[in-house]
C-alpha cells in the first residue's frame, strides 16, 4: 500500500509551508498540487520546487518515463478533471456519486501509476500531497492501493480572505510570473465555508482525519508535527532531524508541483515569524467575513468576531 498524507482545506491556508516541512522528514516527499500535473506540469512547464522547470527536473522527468505516460494525452486529463467530480458533488448521494466515479476510470489510472513511481523512485514511505481540492481527495480515497491519511488544515477565514485579496509579490520565476489570484473577501468566505464543510463532513468520522488549525501550527511547529506523527503511528523522533527548537526547522528541496511561493524556501527557517508578518483587513470586510464563516467558526474554535 502507498501512504498518501493529503493536505486538505481551502486556498492560503499555510499547506505550502505545512507540506514542506512533512516533506523535509525522513521517508516522506512533499510533492505539492499533483492535481495540476497534467497543465502545470506536463503544458505549461511552472517551474518545480526545486528550482528547474518541470521538463528540466529529473526527478519528476525519471517519475514520468516509468510510467510510460504518453504527453499528447495531457489536455485530455485536464478535461476530464475539470468536467468530472467537483468537490460539491461530495454531498450528493453515494450513488449518484459511484455513477460520477465511473467515468474517472482512466484519470484514477494513471494517478495510481503516478504515486506508485514516485513511492518507488524515492523510496519513501509516505507522500504528502497538498493539492487540498475535497475532490482530489475523493479521487485518492478511491485509488485501491492507496492507504489515505486526511490532514484537514483550517486557517480563520478572516487572514485567509485577506491574503486572497491583496497582492501576492512576483518571485520572477516562472510559476510566479503573473499576480497570483485575487478573490473579493465574499467569494473566498464562501469558498472556505462550502470547502472546510464538505472535508469535514465528508472525512471527520474516518480513523485517518487528522484535524490542524494553521495558528495553532504556526505558534507550536513542532508539537503540532509531533500529534501528526502520532496520529500516523510514528515516533516523535523522527522530527530531531529537521527541528532546531520548538520553532526553528530546516526544510529540505521538495518537488513541488504548484503552491504558494513559498515553497521555494530551504534551508533554516522561523515558522513564526512568517505568521507575525500578516496583515488583516479592515473591520467592516472582517464582520462580513465572519457572517459568511458563521456556521463552522464555533466548531473550529474561533472567535465569532476578530
Ligand atoms: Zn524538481
């Protein structure tokens, strides 16, 4: 079986830095959003994690030609993954939902070929894939050797909206070169409320949910890895390799496929200090941002206003 660790939850929630630092432990690869591999990847050569685009990567480059996959048939996947299940079908009834799946059979192929070479490429046990869409998660819930850990990280939605709307600084690589994506602080309220609400409802009860919230992440890194190896089964050694102190660790090269520039950064880091720097928005946008979210802000222990 291939252990998968999915980072699931909303857009500008952390997962970058999250998964590097899984990724950075011994017998684990972070590989970003493998949900974009086909157009981000294989179409549009973004740059990886690594620093060398796509088609430049030979790790990713050595993961393909193992599999055989033949590259005219990118476009193909991008469109049976933009026209096939959508993380609101979740909610629909289980058999509505396996007719849905039914038409996926050649994309969950060739995902499942895709995490077996990268499992035998590196050797390592466990993948995190931080692609955080609910419906790449279901995709991988359905991939018969895939044993799925669920890693639900909730970020308050007042600080996620904000870093929606302002403007995300051009790194000049590659996958940087445009602005990355501005949402208006309603769109992204509802967008977090529709998509913690379907992880949650869709996962909560599973043995291999594992809940994070980003702030009590980023105030205690090392206890909040310490509980996810628990919840994995693995001893809380494993992070003596990576953390300097409670707050202090060194990130690995990691293969990203897409993700928040940050995903960049190796070597020593504070995760603090990144958190610190975060600005909000104002009152007016962080009372409406808190009327939308209303509905999970208590069962994720927020306040109702901040
Ligand atoms: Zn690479």
């Amino acid at each position: 079986m291939i252990k998968v660790i999915y980072i699931a939850g909303f857009g500008r929630s952390g997962s970058t830095l999250l998964g590097n630092i899984l990724g950075s432990l011994h017998g684990f690869i972070h590989v970003g959003e493998l949900r974009y591999l086909w157009d981000r990847g294989f179409l549009e050569d973004w740059d990886c994690g690594c620093g060398k685009s796509f088609s430049q990567c030979s790790f990713w480059q050595k993961v393909i030609k193992d599999i055989n996959f033949p590259h005219v048939i990118a476009p193909h996947l991008v469109n049976v993954r933009e026209r096939g299940i959508h993380s609101r079908h979740l909610l629909y009834p289980f058999t509505v939902r396996k007719l849905m799946m039914n038409k996926m059979n050649e994309y969950l192929y060739w995902l499942k070929l895709l995490y077996q070479s990268i499992s035998e490429h590196t050797g390592c046990e466990w993948i995190v894939d931080s692609s955080k869409f609910p419906s790449h998660g279901y995709l991988l819930d359905n991939i018969t050797n895939i044993n799925l850990y669920i890693l639900h990280l909730v970020r308050d939605p007042r600080t996620v909206s904000y870093a929606w709307w302002k403007r995300t600084k051009n790194l000049g690589l590659k996958s940087n070169r445009n602005i990355m994506p501005r949402f208006n602080p309603i769109k992204s309220a509802t967008l977090w409320l529709e998509w913690n609400y379907i992880i949650h409802h869709t996962w909560s009860y599973n043995k291999n949910y594992i809940f994070l919230r980003y702030e009590d992440f980023v105030m205690q890194p090392r206890s909040s890895i310490f509980k996810i190896l628990a919840h994995l089964g693995l001893p809380k050694e494993y992070c003596d390799t990576i953390f300097i102190n409670e707050n202090t660790v060194k990130i690995a090269t990691q293969h990203t496929i897409s993700g928040n520039p940050v995903r960049f950064q190796k070597g020593v880091i504070s995760v603090l200090s990144s958190y610190q720097d975060m600005e909000n928005l104002g009152l007016g946008w962080r009372s409406i941002v808190s009327l939308i979210t209303l509905p999970l802000l208590k069962k994720f222990h927020y306040a109702l206003q901040s």
